[in-house]
C-alpha cells in the first residue's frame, strides 16, 4: 500500500517522519513524504528547514498534485494519509474538494 505521510506547521518530512518511516517501509509500505505549503512571503518561509507556512487551500492543491503523481508512478488506485498537525488540515481540505 503506498502511504504519503504529511507535515506539520513550521516542520519538514524529515524531521517529522524519519523515525517512522524505515518502520512503515519494513511492514510493507510504500512511503512517500512531500514538503508541501512552502510560501516564500511568509515570516519564515525562506528558511528552509522550517515548511508549511503558506495557506492551506494551497497546501491542499500541492498534495492533490503530489498525491496524482504518485499514484500515476506506482499504478496503485488509492494512498493510505498519515498526517500530523497541519497535514491533517492539508488532507482534509484535500478530500473535501
């Protein structure tokens, strides 16, 4: 099952999921971790450590791509969300519109 797990505010992939995700690879999944939300305008988007600063609404359009993409490379019909703190708002948003 491919699994796009999806950062928090102020955060990037790596920092949020590197502890889980070789644990998720290892049972069988197929793992995928965008940086999404970047915005550059923002107070500390031009850091890029610090990710997730932009709108949601964009936020959600950049997972809808990213989600599109992967399932487009793997041939798989749906992806499992793993979400922490603002991700879980990108996701929702995602799957509302």
């Amino acid at each position: 099952m491919d699994t796009v797990l999806l950062r928090g505010t102020w955060e990037n992939a790596y920092n949020n999921f590197a502890r889980i995700s070789p644990a998720l690879n290892e049972a069988g999944y197929c793992v995928f971790a965008p940086n999404t939300g970047d915005k550059d305008s923002s107070a500390l988007g031009h850091i890029t450590a610090l990710r997730g600063t932009g709108p949601i609404a964009d936020s959600a359009k950049e997972v809808a791509y990213y989600i599109d993409a992967v399932l487009a490379r793997t041939g798989a019909t749906k992806v499992d969300i793993v979400a922490h703190s603002q991700g879980s708002l990108a996701s929702r948003q995602y799957m509302h519109f």
